[in-house]
DNA sequence: CACTGGAAAATGCCGC
DNA sequence: GCGGCATTTTCCAGTG
C-alpha cells in the first residue's frame, strides 16, 4: 500500500537531489565565465564584442555566410521597394 | 527583372512598418509607466518597494495554484506515467 | 493616527491599479507584436533576420560601423595572434 | 608594425579560449541534466512536473522570506521616504 | 561615470 | 515543422 509509493518518494527525492546537484554546478561554471568577462572588460575589451566573436565561432562558416546573404536581401528588398521607382534601374 | 532578389520588398516593408509602429506604442506606453513610478516617488513612496509589490501580485495567483496543489503534483509525479486513474495497474 | 496610513494606502492602491493598467496594454501590444511576426513567418519570412533588420534600422548608422570595425579588429586579432609567427609579416 | 591594430592578439585568444572552455563543461553538465530527467522519464516521471517542483524549491526559501514581510513591505512602500524610524516626521 | 541589479527581448530546445 | 518553455543575453535605471 504505502509500499510503492514510498519507493517512488525515495527514487523521486534522489533524482531532485541529483539534478539540484548538477545545476549546482553549472551555477558555479556560469558564474566563472562571468568573472573572466569582468576580467577581460578590466583589460579594455568589449564585452559585448567579445560575446558576438564566440558566437560566430560556434556558427559554422557556410551557415553564417548564408544569413549574412539573407540579410542582404532583406535590406536590399527595403531599399527598392517602392520609392522613388527605381525598381528595375 | 532582377527576380528571386526582388522578394515581395512591398510586402516586407509593410511588415517592418507595422513592427516599428507597435514597438512605438510600447515605449510610449513604457515611459508612461515611468512616469508613474517617478511621480509616487516625488509622493514618498519608494519605487524599488513598489516595484517588488507588483511583482507580487503578479506571482501570487500562480503561486496561489501552485502552492495549494503541491502534494498532488507530488503524487503524480511519482506515478505520472499512469494518467487516468490506473491505480496500481 | 490612522489617518495618514489611511491616506497613503489609498494612494498607494490607486498607483498599484494605474501601473497595472498600463502593464496590461504593454502585454496586449508586446502580443500584437508577436503575432505579426508569426504572421510574417507564415508569409515566408524568415523572422531572426526581420528582427535584425529592425534592430539596425534603430541604430544609428556611425555606432553600427563602429561596432563592425571593432568586430573586425578582434577577428584579426585572433586570427593573427601567434600562430605559425606571421606576427609582423 | 601593425601597432595599435595588434591589440593584444594572444591576450584575447587567451580569454575566448577559456570562455569556450567553461562553455564546453556547462554544455556536459547541461546533458547530464537533461539525462537526468530523461532516466526519470523512463521511471514513469512526469518530467514537467518535476521541473515545477525543482522550480518551487528554488523560489520557496525566497518566497517565504518575501511573504512573511508583505504588510512590512507595505507599511515601507506608505513612508518610504523616512529611512530610519522616523515616525511621524 | 562605471557597476550592479532587475526588467525585457531573443535565441535555442523539446515535445507534439 | 511548429508552438511553447526555459535559458541566455541585452538593455536600462539607480547608486556609489
């Protein structure tokens, strides 16, 4: 009776534990990442900057360059919409 | 024509148009919210207090909900998988 | 006594209402947005790129070249940093 | 030399390789997490309900605190303004 | 005037 | 493949 349930609280307690322990963990790796940004603005970088050159990093080259493109067609569609009727010139 | 590049820029500045004119709204509404805060402020009252009291009120019909059915979301997380009263199935 | 608690708690109520008034017609815009966006996206548009788009669009033009150039010269920093000692070609 | 274009090359290889370093081990705690809660799913789990309750957890010693002292919060917000016991002023 | 903390936006992920 | 959720990032106001 309180049989299964009791052997539920105890793998449910242990699996809370667990997971509260990784994300223990990974508080402690995010807030290190944050000190080395701190560290880097204290030695004159841009933080922002800085976010933006990892970020491209982790983005493979042909995927980057394909927005890259994308967004030139966008503005490029703004551009020759329909002002001044310069659509084909 | 220059065709696949000319995609639909009529179409895309209307979108963009309609954002920006949204996100007009907002701000303008946004600074009117700071206005308020500013004016209790100058009537003594102190903005972070404020601040954390609405916040609460926003939270506590949630919270309210979530608090009262804390044993049964318990429950069923220790016996989840059965949905639909399948006692010990 | 009482009376001046009085006062402000009446005070204080009618700030709370006029602040989460104005929240509430933030909320209904802040959806109008999303949902021109999801009706863009169902036209074909591709809708990170719409945002980057208006996010330049906001930006005036002298600080977005700034932040290009300063992401460039952190990209050739890297790239020319030690390795393979072209350090002053 | 290149002068003030070589700014500090290995110095910023040397952050964003530690930034990305950091950025790996979260990434394998964050899958370790996420096993987590896949196992517990494979034990007849509810894994949004556990993530109620881990969140609940995480805001309760807080929410406690904060609920305790709601009229105090109030009782502040009305004479905000007389920071230190001064009563009527 | 840079730092800190908190609100708002954006991105990425997971399940359906 | 889409919509919703959780996390992450960016922005901004207050403060020393």
């Amino acid at each position: 009776m309180s049989g299964s349930i009791e052997i539920a609280g105890d793998q449910l307690r242990a699996i809370i534990e667990r997971i509260e322990q990784v994300e223990e963990e990974i508080k402690e790796l995010t807030d290190a990442k944050k000190e080395i940004y701190m560290e880097a603005k204290g030695n004159g970088f841009d933080v922002k900057i800085l976010r933006e050159v990892i970020r491209m990093r982790k983005q493979d080259p042909a995927e980057r360059d394909e927005q890259a493109s994308l967004l030139d067609v966008y503005l490029q569609a703004i551009n020759g919409a329909s002002p001044a009727g310069k659509k084909a010139a």
